[in-house]
C-alpha cells in the first residue's frame, strides 16, 4: 500500500483503538474510526506474536496488505482501519481472508454502494 494510505503512528493506531468501534471475525479483527473529513481512508496492519514466529506473522502481514490494497477502492473515504490478525490466520487460505474481511467491512458499513459489486464478487479468479 502506498504510504498516505497506510496508518503509521502510534498515537492514530490508539486513537482508532479507543474511539473507533471494532468488529470480530473468527480470522481477523477489525477497528473503524469515521475521522469526518472526505480525505484517503487509511489502514493499518497488526498480526501479534500469539500468530506465529516472525516470519509467519511477515507473511499474514504482506497477506492482509494484499487484500486490503486489492479492496481499497470499494471502501468510502474518511475512515482510518486497523485490520487485526487472529492466530487462525497463519494458515487461513487467501480467498478465506478476503472473505473475512468483505465481511468486516459489510458490517462496519464503510463499502462504497455500487451495483456491480455482487457480481463482480463471484467472478472473481481464485488467487
């Protein structure tokens, strides 16, 4: 992800944790903060060490920026995200973490309401 799309701060990651409302996925946790303004959404990224060793938790990590940066741009602007790996994570297929996540934002209601997102959703190549 570009760099003004991405959450880089200590203090606006605890900002987002504190103000923002949070939705859970047995894969992913999610935090929304609606900053009000019309600017970038930015998202951040945290896999902890209950996820695995270094590398494993490298690995979700380029996984979740991956589906993150291909989902971009159905998101509404304004908002800053924090994308929270879970331990079944580690091992979770790309398809089930895109999956996860279509289904976080769904229910924080920050997609961008577009008519051709259902059927793109379904034909969309297996990565």
């Amino acid at each position: 992800m570009r760099r003004e799309y991405r959450l880089r701060r200590s203090r606006d990651f605890e900002r987002v944790r504190a103000v923002g409302r949070s939705w859970a996925h047995p894969l992913l946790l999610t935090y929304a903060y609606a900053r009000g303004d019309q600017r970038l959404t930015r998202a951040g990224v945290v896999v902890g060490r209950r996820v695995g060793k270094a590398t494993i938790r490298n690995r979700v990590k380029r996984r979740i920026r991956e589906v993150l940066r291909a989902k971009y741009s159905t998101i509404r602007p304004g908002y800053d995200l924090i994308v929270i790996a879970r331990p079944p994570a580690a091992f979770a297929p790309l398809d089930d973490l895109s999956a996860a996540l279509d289904q976080l934002l769904d229910r924080a209601s920050i997609r961008a309401r577009s008519t051709a997102a259902p059927e793109a959703r379904g034909n969309e190549a297996p990565s």
